[in-house]
C-alpha cells in the first residue's frame, strides 16, 4: 500500500521538489529531499499502535512531519521554526495538525501530524498521499527557508 502511495505522492507534489526521495515498507512510508540517505527531518506515513495516540486498542495511520535528531535540542529549533511558521501552514492543514512530541517516545523527537484511528476508507491510497502532499506544501517552503 505504501508504495501506491510514494507514487500518488510524486505524482502530486509541486515539481520545485526535484529532490523528492521516499523509501516505503510494509508499515509506512518516508519522504524527504536532498540527499540520497534518509534525513533526521522528513514525511512520514506510518501505522502506529492505537495505544500511544488514545489508549485504545487496535491501530491507526499517523501522517505528516518529524523531527528526528539525535540531540533535543536540534528538535527544538525546527520545532520553533515551526511555530513561527504556524499562521503559513495551519491555513493549509487546520485544526488536526497536532506539533507534539513523537507518539510513544520521550520528548526527544517532535511531530506536526495526524493520526485516523482505524481507517476504513476505499479511497485510502489516495487519501493518503493527498494529505501527506499537503504537509509537504505546507511546510517545505518553511523549513527550506533557513536551508
């Protein structure tokens, strides 16, 4: 499923994103631009346990952005990029983007993403990749600013 999406992703994006790399898994997929090996910082489409988003049992698709570096504090600077940024992106995203930290982790890695609890949609594919090319639009021309 998640390499339908990858290709309904690079189908969608705005072609100023040249550098468009994703890897895809039976769980998930990863986007990012630039180099050729996955970046700290990227797009992510992933199933998550259901317990660390509500407590409940059973699964759900997290989508959107994460900030994986390996020292908080490097986080914390694209967490505040992002929140400066948020007037720019929230028109774009609403109200379910959530900036929070990472699902199940300490507060170490941070997020701006959804997650739907147990999806059940035929569209599913394509409303993936539709969702996660908004995030991309949405916050690529932020966080390349201070690239």
């Amino acid at each position: 499923m998640f390499d339908q999406v990858a290709d309904a992703v690079a189908s969608l994006i705005e072609p100023d994103y040249d550098d468009f790399r994703f890897k895809a898994h039976r769980y998930g997929l990863k986007v990012w631009f630039g180099p050729q090996k996955p970046t700290r910082v990227h797009y992510e489409s992933q199933f998550v346990n259901r317990r660390h988003i509500d407590g409940g049992e059973g699964w759900a698709i997290e989508t959107g952005f994460h900030a994986e570096h390996p020292k908080p504090a490097d986080n914390e600077a694209v967490v505040a990029q992002l929140q400066a940024g948020e007037p720019r992106w929230r028109k774009r995203l609403g109200p379910e983007a959530e900036l929070a930290p990472f699902f199940g982790r300490p507060d170490d890695w941070h997020r701006l993403s959804e997650a739907w609890i147990e999806p059940d949609d035929p569209d599913l594919v394509f409303e993936l990749a539709s969702r996660l090319t908004d995030y991309i639009e949405a916050l690529e021309p932020i966080l390349r600013d201070d690239r």
